[in-house]
C-alpha cells in the first residue's frame, strides 16, 4: 500500500522522498517513504532471537570490518541485514517462511533485490542459534566477493604520466 506523504512528513537527509511531489532525495535508487523508516523502526524493537545474536556479531564492522544495517529498507522492502558497499541482503527466515505463500513471497523479493543488484542470502533461526561461526563465514565469503577492492576502484584511473611509459623509451 503506497500512502501518500506531504513533504514535510518526510526527511530527504533520511532518503525519505515524498513520490507525489518528487521531493529532493526523489532522483535516488531506492525511494524510501516515512512509512518504510517507521515500520523498520518498529522492527529493530521487536527483533528475534537470531537476529540479535547475529547483530551482535556484525555491529560496528565486527565482520572483516564491513558495515552492516538491521532492518533496513529499500525500496518495498524491509531488510533483517544489509551490508551497502557489498550489496548483499542477509535474512533470518522462521517458521513462518515454510508455507507456500511465503516462498512465493520470498522468491518475488529476492528477485526483485536481485534486479536491483543486490543478492540475498537466507539463513534460518536455527542455523544461526546453532552455528553462528558457519554463518558467518559465509557472510564473510559473500561480502568479500561482492566488495570491490581499491584496487579495482583504481583500475579506472589514468596511468601516472598520462598512460605512457615514463620509462624513458622510444
């Protein structure tokens, strides 16, 4: 359900963008309203018990020293971890995850991150309860991979010299 907001209802500073009035932040990737930023909120109060072990094991760039969010949103959706230079999406799925409808929801979702360029990884409550080192090292792998290195952010650079051999040669 879209609501509409007027625009001193949202933060721009925030990323929050009133759609109707294409307000400042409205020309980013992800339109995040008011209604996102409060229902994250009200999420990062009532959080599981996973996600607070694994929150505890990712905060303050614990992880390989990446950043990482809880209940985050992008766009429609409500992220349990997202790590932004990675772009990689990590949920903690429960029970309520089995049914068919959920699974349906989950594989819309995913392929909607995806499209975006972010890729999911699941884990359940109990794999995290159960084997947090294991999760996190597949965190790590992923978050590793999907980082670009300085030095692939400097392959765009212009060679000292203006590309040419600073040699001396002919």
């Amino acid at each position: 359900m879209i609501t509409r907001c007027s625009s001193s209802s949202t933060s721009p500073g925030k990323g929050e963008v009133d759609r109707e009035a294409g307000g400042r932040g409205s020309a980013s990737r992800f339109h995040r309203t008011r209604t996102m930023t409060t229902r994250a909120r009200a999420l990062r109060k009532v959080p599981t018990d996973a996600e607070l072990r694994l929150w505890k094991a990712l905060r303050r760039n614990q992880l390989n020293g990446r950043p990482f969010r809880r209940q985050h949103p992008i766009g429609p959706y409500v992220l349990d971890f997202y790590c932004p230079p990675a772009q990689v999406a990590i949920e903690i799925d429960g029970g309520q995850h089995t049914s068919e409808r959920s699974r349906q929801h989950d594989q819309e979702r995913s392929r909607w991150l995806h499209d975006h360029g972010i890729e999911v990884i699941r884990f359940w409550n109990n794999e995290v309860l159960s084997n947090l080192g294991g999760v996190l090292d597949a965190i790590a792998r992923t978050t590793v991979r999907k980082t670009p290195s300085r030095r692939d952010m400097r392959a765009d650079l212009p060679l000292l010299g203006g590309g040419r051999d600073s040699g001396g040669g002919s």
